[in-house]
C-alpha cells in the first residue's frame, strides 16, 4: 500500500520545519509527505529546500497564489497530486509522534476512517520546544513537557505508548468519532468518492464536513486519539470570521439533512490552471518543479 501524508500549511516556516523533522524520523518510512501550501512566502519553499537536504523524506511541495483562506482547495489540489492509495491529513502544526505513520497503516480499516487526536499545546511550551527535542523523540515525551511548562492533567495519559491503556481509553472516551483535520486518514478512493473538501468552505468545520459525506455514504470513523497522538503547536487564527462560520454551520446542517456523499464544489470543480508542484525527492538535493495538469 502506498501511502501519502498531506499537510497543510500557510506562512508558519518555524512550526512546519518542526513537523517535518518529526516525519523525517517515523518508524514507517515508506511514504511520501504533501505540503498542501494554501500561498505562503519564500521563505517556506527555502526551509522545505533545506530541511529536504538534511532528510530522506520524499516531498511534495503543492503551492498556489495567497488569494485569502483556501485551505480546501489547496488539500484538493494536495489530493491530486498525491501518490498514495492510503492518505493521512495532518496539519503544519502537528508534530508527529514517530510511530504516526505505522499506527495510522496499522489501524487502517476497509470502508472506515481513522479519527486521530491531539495534545494542545500553550504558547510558551510550544516555542521551547526545539528541532533537537524533535530529532532525539524528547518532545513526544511527557516528562519533557512538564518541565518546559506544560500542565497536563489526565491529558497526559494521550502520551502512553503501547500497551493496553490506549486502546482501552479509545473506547471509554466520550469524544465523537469524527473526522479531523489535524490527525485523520482514509482511503485515496473514498476521498475521491467524496469528491474531496468542500471549497465552499472557509475555516470551521471545513473537516467535519468530509468526515459527515462519508458516514453519509456508509463508512464508520474509528477512534484512535489515544493510539495516534500529535503535538499541536499554538497559533493565532487572523483568518476567523463569523459570518463564514455560520454558512459553513449551513452546510453540514445541509449535509446531514440530506445525506449528502459529494462536496458539491470539490476535485470536480477545480479550475483548469495549474498548481506548483515542486518534488523533492531523497535521491536528490535537487527540487525538481513539476507543472503538472490537474487531470480528473
């Protein structure tokens, strides 16, 4: 099975060089990381560039022009462009533990999606925490984190790894199987189906929304926060606005109501110009740029 983790970023360099170290040490190697990059400045395609020559990951870079919050559209683009059967969503603040990517295969099941979780980080944490920390696997540790300042409480039972705790938790926790942006993952075919993200849609559910087509169209999500945790990194959100949090409300009442299984504006609907592509491959220093047409 091949596989492709996407991830989503826009103009946060510091905090997508930290997740790309954490791929770059994951126990399941063979994958292939898509940057989905919804118009971020030079200075990510330089860091990707740098941090691609001190890695072996194989990377994707998928770009277009900063036109305001377009995250669906770039994942859609991001989707296409993609390599993978398998395809695991995060985003360009999530540090990945470095079984992320073994668990998620792992736990892959036929006509299901993987709902993953988080553990949500302060400020201050969340600066302190470096490239080194990340390298060695010191950062995913909780003892690591208490002493930079992080106050977990029962939180800290997310970090448990192996075992029989985390597989019980995912079972007890009350928290809803739903579909999540940061840490979910399902077949290419099924996304396809789905006719992918909703580009209707800003910031806001934009997530739920996929994960509602696909309970619509028969498949269950599986939770697994507990077995499959990433570090959120805090962030400021300039891009919220009410006006489109109440339309995007709208649509997943729409979606629900009716049943809905296809974005109505999604793969289908993208226009005909080309992305940016930029494949940086680990036999290579080298970016390769491929204007590739986004063929349907």
């Amino acid at each position: 099975m091949r596989v492709s983790a996407i991830v989503t970023t826009y103009n946060q360099p510091e905090q997508l060089e930290k997740v790309m170290w954490g791929y770059s040490r994951q126990l399941h190697a063979d994958f292939e990381l898509v940057i989905a990059d919804d118009g971020s400045g030079p200075e990510t395609a330089d860091m990707i560039d740098r941090v691609a020559a001190q890695t072996r990951l194989n990377i994707l870079h998928v770009w277009h022009e900063d036109r305001g919050f377009r995250k669906t559209e770039i994942l859609n683009r991001a989707i296409l462009a993609a390599r993978g059967d398998y395809l695991i969503f995060s985003d360009g603040d999530c540090i990945p533990r470095n079984d992320f990517v073994a668990a998620h295969v792992a736990l892959a099941s036929r006509n299901c999606f993987l709902s993953g979780g988080y553990i949500k980080l302060p400020r201050d944490v969340s600066a302190s925490i470096t490239v080194d920390d990340i390298r060695s696997g010191k950062a995913l540790n909780a003892a690591t984190l208490r002493s930079l300042g992080w106050h977990p409480g029962k939180r800290a039972l997310r970090l448990l790894r192996g075992g029989f705790v985390p597989p019980v938790l995912d079972v007890l926790t009350p928290t809803r199987r739903t579909w999540n942006g940061h840490n979910s993952s399902t077949s290419r075919a099924a996304i396809m189906a789905a006719n992918g993200f909703d580009m209707d849609m800003g910031y806001g559910g934009e997530d739920r929304a996929l994960g509602e087509r696909l309970i619509n169209a028969g498949m269950r999500g599986k939770q697994v926060r507990h077995r499959i945790p990433c570090l959120h990194l805090f962030h400021e959100r300039p891009y919220v606005d009410e006006a489109r949090l109440r339309l995007n409300h709208e649509i997943r009442r729409r979606i629900r109501e009716n049943g809905e299984t296809r974005a109505r504006t999604g793969i289908a609907e993208l226009a005909d110009h080309d992305a940016r592509i930029v494949r940086r491959a680990p036999q290579s220093v080298e970016p390769v740029e491929e204007r590739v047409a986004m063929a349907r």
